[in-house]
C-alpha cells in the first residue's frame, strides 16, 4: 500500500473517476457498483507507477453490471480489448507534476523572479 495517505487518496480518486465514466450518475439507478482494488492494495506506490516504464497500464474493467476491478494489461494489448467491446477506462497513476493544473511555466518563472500574473 502506499506510504502516504495522500498518494493512497489520489489512487483512490483516480478509481472513483474512472468508475464513473464506467457507471455515468443516473439517479433513477436504484443500487451500488462494487470496484475492486485487489491488484494494487498491497504495492507501493513506486511498484504501481514503475509499469508504465514495463509497456503495461492498469484499467479499471467493467466485469458486468454491478462490479469492475483493477487490472493491469499491456498497452499493446488495449487495442485488442477494446475492438472486442471490452469495456474498460485506463487508470492515470503515472507521476504527476505537483504545480497546479493552472500553472504554466512562464506563470513559475514571473513567480520565481518575483513578478506576478496580474490582471487585466
């Protein structure tokens, strides 16, 4: 499991993204989705991110309508599944720049130097 409860929180909302993709809000839905977590629970971190160096991805797998799992697959083979009708949502567990989302790097440069973004 991961060391930290943040990068654990983050793997976990990256699930729950990629569930809801699988399962879009229907509020006439009357019931749950189970999502199994079984393949990375137990890794580091480090383990989880090292298999896209390996050619590999995980995917979160719809099993059928009630349950998906957490499956790593290699990416050569995500065409495959795919075009046979799999259905499926690729996890982004890779490493992430820390900045924010709306940050860019003129933005961190003009911070560094001490100028600011300004309005208008």
């Amino acid at each position: 499991a991961p060391e930290s409860s943040l990068h654990a929180l983050r793997l976990l909302a990256e699930v729950y993204r990629r569930a809801r993709v699988l399962w879009p809000l229907d509020p006439a839905a009357n019931g749950t989705v189970t999502v199994r977590i079984d393949q990375i629970k137990e890794l580091s971190l480090e383990d989880i991110q090292s298999v896209y160096a390996a050619g590999d991805t995980w995917m979160l797998a719809r099993r059928n309508a009630l349950e998906a799992v957490v499956e790593r697959h290699p990416l050569d083979y995500m065409t495959e599944l795919l075009q046979e009708g799999y259905s499926a949502a690729i996890l982004k567990f890779w490493k992430q720049d820390s900045r924010p989302a709306n940050m860019d790097d003129r933005s961190l440069s003009r911070m560094s130097s001490g100028q600011s973004e300004g309005v208008g």
